[in-house]
C-alpha cells in the first residue's frame, strides 16, 4: 500500500498553484515599486540639482545687487562732489 503522502494530491497541486500564482502577483508588484522608488530617487536628484542651480543665481543675484548698490553710492558721493 502507497503512503498518502508519497503521492502529490490534487488539493495539493491546486494550492501550490495558487501559491505560485501568489509568489508572481507579489514578484510583479515588487518590481513596479521598485520603478516607482527609481523615478522618485531620480526627481529627487533632479529636484537637488535644480535647487543648487537656484542657490548659486540667488548668490549671483546678491553679488550683483551690492555691485549696483556701491555703483549708485559712488555716483551720489561723486554728485555731492560737484
């Protein structure tokens, strides 16, 4: 006589199918967040990047403001010496 376990039965094979079709439902969802977890690390780098870009125009900007500032301070002290 066989033993019941030495045989696959057929709920066995049904739940290792539906096991299996688990396993890729969660393997496809995976990679999907993987995709999403690039794209957001990649906008975030784009995103540091651009703000870097707006730090160096601010500091830009400054420099010249105090440029015009002295400028427009010279030529009134150059006005009151004439």
């Amino acid at each position: 006589m066989f033993s019941g376990r030495a045989f696959t039965s057929e709920k066995d094979i049904e739940e290792l199918a539906k096991l299996k079709e688990q396993v890729e439902e969660l393997q496809l969802k995976l990679r999907e967040k993987d995709e999403l977890l690039k794209s957001a690390e990649n906008s975030r780098d784009q995103m540091n990047t651009v703000n870097a870009k707006l730090d160096e125009m601010k500091h830009q900007v400054s420099e010249k403001e105090y440029s015009l500032k002295y400028a427009q301070q010279q030529l009134s002290d150059a006005k009151v010496l004439i």
